[in-house]
C-alpha cells in the first residue's frame, strides 16, 4: 500500500534534490572556509576625473539597479548589487557629446533570492576578498541628437573579482534636461574573471541586466 502511494521515481528524485542540496551545502562551507579572514584586496582600475567643461550626472543608487541572472540547478534565479553613487559626464566633441561612464558597485551587497544559492554563491565569487566592482567606458562615437532615445556602444573595461577584461556594451540612453537613463544587457562568463562556479550550483554564464538613473550635478 506504502509503495503505491510514493512511487519509486518520485521517492528517486526526491534522494536526489535532497542529496543534491547537501552537496551543495558542502561546497558552500568548504569555500567558506578557504575563504575566511580573508584582507580585502583593493581595486585595479580608478574611476576617471571628468573634463570641467563636460556635463555632470550623479547616479542615484535607490533608482537604479544591477541584476544578475543565474542559471542554477533549481532554476533561473535572480541577485542584485547595490550601485555606489557613480557619475555619467556628457563631454562635448565639436557638435556632439561623448557618453563617460563611471560605475562602481560593492560585491558584498550581492544578495540572491534564494536560501540554498546565497551563501555558496558568495563564497564562488569572494565578495569579501573582492569587493570591487567597477565598469568604466566611453561611448564610440559622439551624440549628436539628445532628444531621442537611442543605442550606443560603450567601451571600456570591467573589474570583477580582482580581474579586468575589456567589453563594449550596446546600451540605451535617454537625455533630458536634469535626468539620464542607460540601460544594457550582456553576458559574462565568470570564467574570464577567474572565478570558479560549482557545476552543482549553477553554470558559470551570468545574465546581466543594468539600469541606471543619473540627475545632473549642480
């Protein structure tokens, strides 16, 4: 009668999410523990001074946002970092405005909407060993119609986990008067960066999505 009721296929994946979890647990300690007491290392890159002549637009944290898309082995799962305040300079080119960018964000607010990802999650990735992230570009060619929404590549480098690699980033733009707005998608391979994803966890492609809210300087 027991048998009928809990087939052996499902008493089978039920070992194997449970036994997967544990597995998971473990990485996750032993990371830790390779990890622990650990002096954080301080960044490579330094953001740029911007020009006097350029216009001016701080970020603005609580508006924007830098989601990670993790593809894990309980699914799509979503973390988010907290932007640092960070600065977009307009520099004037003859009749055009070259898009400057300087981002900067603290690993250690990586937060992951799920109990069984968040901690081994940060421990792959060493937020406490390498707190800084740090993305900083220049448009590849100028603006020259701020009225309109509209895409631009951005160029540049990207520090993650205490390793720089190049990128150039399709991103759109929105220019008012007193407010900015870039939005991107890309894909990092976490690899490049040095770092070492558990194939329990999750794969070591993350889906990014960034979303920044910048208001001009006074």
């Amino acid at each position: 009668m027991t048998d009928s009721l809990h087939p052996p296929h499902r008493k089978t994946r039920r070992v194997i999410l449970v036994g997967s979890a544990a597995l998971i647990l473990i990485a996750a300690v032993l990371i830790w523990w390779l990890n622990r007491d650990i002096e954080a290392q301080a960044p490579i890159l330094t953001t740029q001074t911007p020009l006097p002549s350029a216009r001016h637009f701080h970020t603005a944290p609580e508006e924007s946002q830098l989601k990670i898309i993790i593809d894990s082995r309980f699914g799509e799962i979503e973390g988010f970092y907290q932007l640092n305040e960070s600065s977009v300079e307009l520099e004037p080119d003859g009749g055009g405005w070259y898009v400057v960018v300087n981002l900067t964000f603290d690993a250690r607010t990586l937060d992951i909407g799920s109990a069984q990802l968040n901690a081994p999650m940060r421990a792959a990735l060493e937020v406490e060993k390498y707190p800084n992230g740090i993305f900083i570009a220049r448009s590849t060619a100028p603006i020259s119609d701020q009225s309109a929404a509209q895409t631009i590549e951005l160029a540049g480098q990207m520090e993650l986990h205490g390793s720089v690699q190049n990128y150039t980033i399709p991103t759109k733009i929105e220019i008012g008067e007193d407010k900015l707005t870039l939005s991107a998608q890309i894909t990092i391979d976490a690899r490049q960066f040095g770092i070492s994803i558990p194939a329990l966890i999750a794969e070591s492609e993350l889906g990014t999505d960034i979303q920044v809210v910048a208001y001009r300087a006074e």
